[in-house]
C-alpha cells in the first residue's frame, strides 16, 4: 500500500470514527429536571444523561456538576435553554402552569404526577419509556415497590403528620404523597380527609378546634426551612393546655423528619422514607418526652 493510499484510509477511518461519535451523540437523551427523584432514577440509566437539574435547598451552594436551575418553583430559563436538553421533567401539579415557557427550550416536557406512591411509580415507569430504557426503570421500580411493601405495619397506627414552614403548619392530607406514603404503611393518618385552606396541593390548615379533637399516637413534622426553629414554633404551640397541646401527649412522640427524604417526594427512595416513619411508629415513648 502508498503512503496517498494509507493515508487516505486513516482518514475514511477517522471520518467513520466522527460519524459514529456524532451518531451517538444524536441518539444520547439530554435530560434537564425540575425533579430530584428524577435525576436520581436515571442515574447510571445508559444512553441517558442528567444536563440539567435543581439543588436541594436554595441554602446549598450552586451545582457545578450539572446546569443549576435552582428552585423547582422558579426555574432559570435562560439556564434551561443553554442546556440543550431534549427532554425536560417536571411536576404535574407544580409546574403545569410553567410548560409553555419550558417548552421554548426546545425541548419536548414531560410532567410527572408525584403527589402519591403509585402515581409516582407509574410516572418513573413511563419515563423509561420516553427515554428508550423500559426494562431499566421497570426493573427499579419493581425493586423499590417490593422493598416499601416490606416497611407495611401489621397493625395500624394513628399518626398526624404536619408540613412545617416559619410560622406556619398544614395537616397532611390524603392528596399529599407523604399521605399517600402512610397509607401505604397501613398507619391510619388522622389528617387524610381533613380540609382547609391549602397554600401547597394536600397539606390543609385546618381550625385549633379540629386540631384539639385529634388523638394521635405518633406526630411527625416535615420541615420546609430550619428544622430546629419550626419544632420550636411547634413546641411552643403544644406548650400548656391550648387546642395544640395533645399532640405534645402522643405516645410514639412527635418527630422532625429527615429534610433529605422528605421535603421533596424521594422517588426510588421511598422505601428508605417508608422505613423511617415504621421505625418511629414501632417506638413507644413516655408520654410528653417525645423528639
């Protein structure tokens, strides 16, 4: 072979080589979510990669490992478009109202319906179809149902959960994905069909008169802020005799839970959620001394 010969082999081999690269680029599935559940169900997933997604807490420092959206609630669309994502995933009830403006990304947008367990795992479900990886999300999902079913209580448990934020508490209802999560477990939650006002989709602020009637033998707090400042606020209103004071009463005690398992729905994770609250409803506490 001559050297004009060789070399024009090395570059038809290159130009294969290119076209290949380019090929799979095409085929390769840029994700940006608005969803932490999300990022975590797709990661390792192949073919698929996370661009772009949201922090934590808006208190955690920016995201350098992907584009930083920052908060679910109001995402940075000018980031979003800058990602070059092709499929962006959100919440069907948060971020409805904004679908139009993330679809001038130019991406194709897919809301999830996370505001129960099954929903939730329907939604992950159908998101390794969107993304060619059916087997691979079936395959989580199935795994992570099998493992919550485990964490169910024999018997049930009268609970009352409360959403926490600075100077404000909602009961969780029915509606919510940690009400959801409860049933689940078979616990029996107090606030599940309860109404009032609603600032966030099934947490309701129900009157001191509602709340004085309840009898629950577990609390448990979700904290959307500092956590150590709202148990505070909380511990203030069970102080003394007032309408709050019989949660303070609950045997298995009143409960800060974990921010990182719950202030958003954890997805494949809701088996370690689930564990988290059977564990605290198999605690028996002198009455009163509950943390």
């Amino acid at each position: 072979m001559n050297r004009f010969a060789g070399r024009s082999l090395s570059v038809f081999i290159l130009a294969l080589a290119l076209l290949g690269a380019r090929a799979a680029f095409a085929d390769e599935v840029r994700v940006a979510t608005l969803l932490p559940c999300v990022e975590d169900a797709l990661r390792g997933v192949p073919g698929v990669k996370v661009v772009a997604s949201i922090r934590a807490s808006m208190r955690a420092p920016e995201r350098t490992d992907v584009v930083d959206l920052g908060s679910p609630h109001a995402p940075n669309l000018e980031r979003l478009a800058s990602a070059n994502a092709n499929l962006v995933v959100a919440d069907a009830v948060i971020n409805a109202p904004l679908k139009d403006e993330l679809a001038r990304s130019g991406a194709e947008v897919m809301l999830l319906d996370t505001s129960s367990v099954e929903s939730t795992f329907a939604g992950l479900e159908a998101l390794g179809k969107k993304v060619g990886a059916p087997d691979v999300l079936a395959a989580r999902v199935a795994e992570s149902r099998a493992k919550l079913a485990g964490e169910a209580l024999d018997k049930p448990i009268k609970v009352l959960a409360l959403f926490g934020t600075p100077g404000s508490f909602q009961v969780v209802t029915q509606g919510a994905w940690i009400g959801s999560l409860l049933e689940t477990l078979r616990f029996e939650n107090l606030g599940a069909g309860l109404t009032g006002s609603q600032r966030f989709p099934g947490f309701a602020e129900v009157s001191h008169e509602t709340l004085a009637t309840l009898q629950p033998d577990l609390v448990l707090l979700v904290a959307h802020g500092d956590p150590t400042r709202i148990r505070q606020e909380l511990d203030t209103l069970m102080a003394g005799s007032g309408p709050w004071s019989g949660l303070g009463k609950a045997a298995r005690g009143v409960h800060v839970l974990p921010p990182d398992l719950f202030v958003s729905n954890p997805g494949l994770g809701l088996p370690q959620a689930g564990q988290v609250i059977a564990e605290l409803g198999a605690t028996t506490l002198a009455v009163g001394t509950g943390k």
